[in-house]
C-alpha cells in the first residue's frame, strides 16, 4: 500500500478486485450485511459495493487508515457503502451498527499480516457472532503442506518476517483447524492470480454461541 497525498493506493487491489469478487458474486448471493475486516486504502470496497447491490457493505479498519478510505467514497459513492468503523484485532470487540446483525465477513491481506493470536482473536469473533449459514471469505497467500505455493511467496515470507517477525505466510492446515475450533466449516478454496487463494468458510450450527472475548 502506498499513499500519494491524501490518496493511498494499492495495485494489488487493481490487479485482484475482479476475481474476488467474482466468487463474492456466489458467495455472497444470499447475504445482506458484509463486516470487511482490515479495509486497508477502502479499493475493494468501493468496487464490491456497486457490483454486490443487495447487501451492505461495512468497512473497518484501525483508526489511522479512517481518512484514506473516506476518500476513496467520496469519490466513488454508493448507498450500500458505509465509512469504517474501529476495528482493532487487538483490543475491539465485535462492530454493532444500525444496519444489525453481519451475517458476511471478508477480509484480505490481513492473516499474514497481523500476529497469529490476532488471526486466532479475529477467527474467534467471527465464530461467536456469525449466524449459522453465515460466510467468510479470506483472501490472501497461504501455505500448503508445509511448504510455499511458488518462489514468490517464499521471498515474500522472508520479506514479511524481517520485517516483524510476528507476521508471516500462514499455513492453510492452521487455518482450517482453527475455524473448525470456532465453528466454521471450510465450503471452499479458490485458487486466485499472483498464486493467492480466496478461502471461504460458513458458520455451522443454528444459533451463534453467546460467549464473549
Ligand atoms: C496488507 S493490508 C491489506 C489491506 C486491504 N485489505 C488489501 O487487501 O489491500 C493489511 C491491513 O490490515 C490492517 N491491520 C493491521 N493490524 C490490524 C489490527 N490489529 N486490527 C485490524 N486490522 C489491522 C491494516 O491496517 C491494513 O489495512
């Protein structure tokens, strides 16, 4: 991500905008509200927003990247767009709005990028206030088999852990196993370009458990 004045910016978002949202368009169908987690410069919001009409669609993000996403509605609005809540995995607990309950989240480039008892947090209160039937998808790179997917993502690893040594490409077997824990049902993996992968999960059961974090 990075930021031209007021305006940040994100190629990979220009680059990966339309796969994802061709399996959000499926995904997605049957949904009206969408909790979008770690919205980063608010470019896939503005996109998915006009082209998923039925639902709402929620930004959230830490309060420093609030004013890059405001411009980016400004400039593209539409009436199911809403501006971004707080929403710190660290310390937030779960976003209520005036629009209800979630029953969707997405997020992308989050898991690899936050530290793992983030990713653990953030899998727990989606399991505790997702509906049954309601669905995640998360997108980004993941790890399989213990091993990389291409050279790209190992050089991007390496990248991302001297970076903070807490983040790093996370092992899609991890993943899966920690929904599982929280009630959440691995539907689907969808391959994506750039050797990314679009994973989407739905909430078992028939009520959400009542338990707080
Ligand atoms: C690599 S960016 C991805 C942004 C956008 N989703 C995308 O795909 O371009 C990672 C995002 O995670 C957000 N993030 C980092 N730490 C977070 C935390 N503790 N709670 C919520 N979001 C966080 C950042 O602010 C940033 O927007």
């Amino acid at each position: 991500m990075t930021e031209t004045s007021s305006l940040p910016f994100s190629q990979a978002c220009e680059n990966n905008r339309e796969p994802i949202l061709t399996v959000l368009q499926s995904t997605f169908a049957d949904r009206r509200h969408a909790l979008e987690i770690g919205s980063g410069t608010g470019q896939h919001s503005v996109y998915f927003a006009p082209r998923l009409p039925h639902l709402i669609w929620q930004t959230s993000d830490l309060a420093e990247n609030h004013a890059g996403i405001a411009v980016w509605h400004a400039a593209h609005p539409a009436p199911n767009l809403r501006l971004p809540l707080r929403f710190d995995l660290q310390s937030s607990s779960w976003p209520q709005t005036e629009d209800g309950a979630f029953d969707a989240v997405f997020s992308s480039n989050t898991a690899h990028i936050v530290a793992w008892p983030l990713v653990m947090r953030m899998f727990a209160q989606i399991g505790m206030h997702l509906p049954a039937g309601g669905k995640l998808a998360l997108y980004g790179p993941f790890n399989y088999n213990g091993g990389y997917t291409s050279e790209s993502n190992r050089a991007f690893d390496l990248w991302l852990r001297e970076r903070d040594a807490r983040s790093g490409i996370r092992h899609y077997e991890d993943i899966v196993a920690l929904a599982e824990q929280h009630g959440l049902a691995p539907e689907h993996d969808h391959a994506m370009p750039a050797n990314n992968r679009l994973l989407v999960f739905v909430r078992r059961g028939t009520t959400p458990r009542l338990r707080s974090t």
